[in-house]
C-alpha cells in the first residue's frame, strides 16, 4: 500500500514583530530626540547695556544717531544691546536709594555706603535686572590737535584743513603755518558692571577749525558739530574694526582684551 508523503509544516511567522519592528524604532528615535532640548545647555547671548552718550554740548537728536550707529556695530558682532534709556533708568532707580554715598558735613565717601551703591546697580544691570554682561561707554570729546602744512593730523586721522588759496599763497611766500586746532574725537570702552574699563579705543571725527584766504580763521559753528554722517561713520570704523574686533583684540596698551574678563558672542 502506498503511503502518503509526508509534508514538513513551517512554524507561523511572527509578522507582528518583524512588521512592527519600524515603528518601534521611530518610537525611541523620537523619544531620544525629544529629550535633546531638555539635555542640551542653553547658552545666553551676550548683552551690553549701553550707557547714555556723552556730548560735549546739551545731548539732542545727535547723540541718538551716534547711539544707534554705534550699537549697530556691536548687534553685528552677535551682542544684544540694552538701549541707553533703560539703562539710564535702572541706575537713577538704585541712585535715588542709595546715591548719597558723600557725607554733605565733610565731603569723605562713605566707603560702607558706596560699596552698597555699586552692588545694587550690578543686580540692576545685571542677574536681577537688566541681565547685562558689561556697559558700553561712548563719549565725544573735543580734544586740540596739532596742524602742519595744511593738515590736522589726531588719534589716526588726517584732515585738511586749509583751503587751496591759501596754502598757494603760504608757498609763494615762503610762509610755514603750523599750530593746533581744537578737533573732535569718539572715545568708545567696554567695561564690567561696576563701570570699571577693559577695553578702549578712539578715533578722530572732524576738525573744528577751517583757513581761508578770505574768511581766516573759520570756526565750525556747534549746531553743525557731528552733523557730518561720512566722517562720524569713519571715526566708528577706525575706532572699533568690523564688528567691534578692534576693540576685542587691540583694547588695551599690551593688544587683546583678557577672555577670562570679557563675555564676547561666540560666532
């Protein structure tokens, strides 16, 4: 009698886990994923709190200007700035509590007192208030430079300052003028919370000093002071290089800035 082959049955595939194994791994891939922010540190930009701008006349619509053409160059760097009426505001608010650090009898500061000022308005610039790094100190100054053969030259800069007639009729008559006109120059430092310096730069502006032939000696008159875009433009350019690296690394009389004192944006 002929028997019946024998047929070898396979055990059932487990489709469930091999189908399901795609979608188990995109569950810990997500879930990997999905912890990434809460491991990874944040990092805080850093931040300047800017100081009102000093004039050497009653501040107007030009220290404004030069406010937010100088900021411009430090928000390219990575900074984020504090604009200078907030800043203004927190130091008159610490100021008004604990301003009085001189003694009205004797003139001495009280050292006690003072040591409490500046602790109040580091928290008010900084941690609790404002969440400054450093403040940014810009100032204008008129300064005397000295002029010869025809040109100012003070901190980098080189304007002429006589006119054409003129300096034709200096040489025709074997006349050498030579002397020191007043100028005007734009000091920038950054420094710590406590308005101690690290770093500092400066840069010629304009002359305010013109020679004719007709009118002598002309005096730029003060409402026309800083008026002159190109030449504030210049002054901000010399004075702090591309995204404010002169500063960074040419800020002190022996080159760079310590890192270990400054907070710079990382790039």
């Amino acid at each position: 009698m002929r028997g019946h082959p024998t047929r070898r049955v396979r055990p059932a595939r487990r489709s469930g886990i091999r189908r399901g194994w795609p979608i188990r791994l995109a569950g810990v891939l997500l879930g990997i994923i999905g912890l990434v922010p809460i491991l990874a540190p944040t990092a805080r930009a850093a931040r300047l709190c800017f100081d009102p701008v000093r004039l050497p006349f009653e501040a107007d619509e030009r220290a404004d200007r030069l406010e937010r053409r100088v900021a411009d160059v430090f928000r390219a760097a990575g900074f984020e700035v504090v604009a200078s009426e907030q800043v203004k505001s927190a130091i008159e608010r610490v100021d008004e509590t604990w301003g009085e650090v001189f003694d009205p009898l004797t003139g001495r500061r009280d050292v006690e007192r003072f040591d409490r000022f500046l602790a109040e308005l580091r928290l008010a610039l900084g941690e609790r208030g404002l969440g400054c790094d450093h403040r940014l100190f810009v100032s204008v100054v008129q300064v005397r430079s000295p002029f010869s053969g025809g040109g100012a030259r003070w901190d980098g800069r080189v304007v002429s300052i006589t006119s054409t007639g003129r300096q034709l009729l200096n040489v025709l008559g074997g006349v050498a003028e030579s002397g020191w006109v007043a100028a005007l120059s734009l000091w920038v430092a950054i420094g710590d919370l406590d308005g101690e310096p690290l770093g500092f730069r400066s840069a010629g502006i304009e002359p305010l000093i013109r020679l004719s032939v007709t009118r002598g000696t002309d005096q730029l008159p003060e409402d026309n002071w800083l008026t002159d875009e190109v030449a504030l433009d210049e002054a901000i350019r010399a004075a702090l290089g591309p995204e404010a690296s002169a500063l960074r690394d040419q800020g002190t009389p022996m080159g760079a800035i310590p890192g270990d004192r400054l907070v710079w944006p990382l790039r």
